[in-house]
C-alpha cells in the first residue's frame, strides 16, 4: 500500500530544528556579549541630555560595578550628568 498522503521526509522536522538550534547559538556567540565602552556610554548619555537643554557637566567612572535589581545580576557603570534648569 503506497501513502501518498504524507509527503514529507520524517528527518524534515528535526533537521530543520537542529539547524535553528546551531544557527541560535552561533548568534548569541556573536552578537550577545558585546560590551559597550564608558566613553561610548557617556556619550550616548549626554547627547540624549543635550535634546533637553544645555549640558553644563558630566563623567564616568571608567570601572565596572556589579549590580543587581531583584533577581539580574549585571554590571555598570557610574557617573553623572550636571545642567543647569530654570536658572
């Protein structure tokens, strides 16, 4: 009896999720742990300010701290942005 119904391969399923799984994990080795420099950061900062008013003043500590909210636990940096508002 020849089932005609079912065309497909039955390697078809879990190749392709096989392949998805790899090409997952080869992306977040690539593109997740990218870190981005405390200059890099305080200039972001500081043009984002700069739509606002007039930035007088800022800096950054150049060391990463650990900090944790609720359950993530990350790093950061600090620093601080000074302006001047309503005089």
């Amino acid at each position: 009896m020849n089932d005609s119904n079912n065309s497909l391969n039955p390697w078809l399923l879990p190749v392709t999720l096989g392949a998805s799984g790899v090409v997952g994990f080869l992306a977040g080795k690539l593109f997740g742990q990218r870190r981005i420099s405390a200059d890099q950061i305080l200039k972001m900062i500081r043009d984002d300010f700069k739509r606002e008013g007039e930035v007088t003043g800022s800096w950054i500590n150049q060391h990463r701290i650990p900090y944790q909210r609720f359950a993530v636990k990350t790093e950061a940096y600090e620093g601080g942005v000074t302006r001047l508002e309503d005089n």
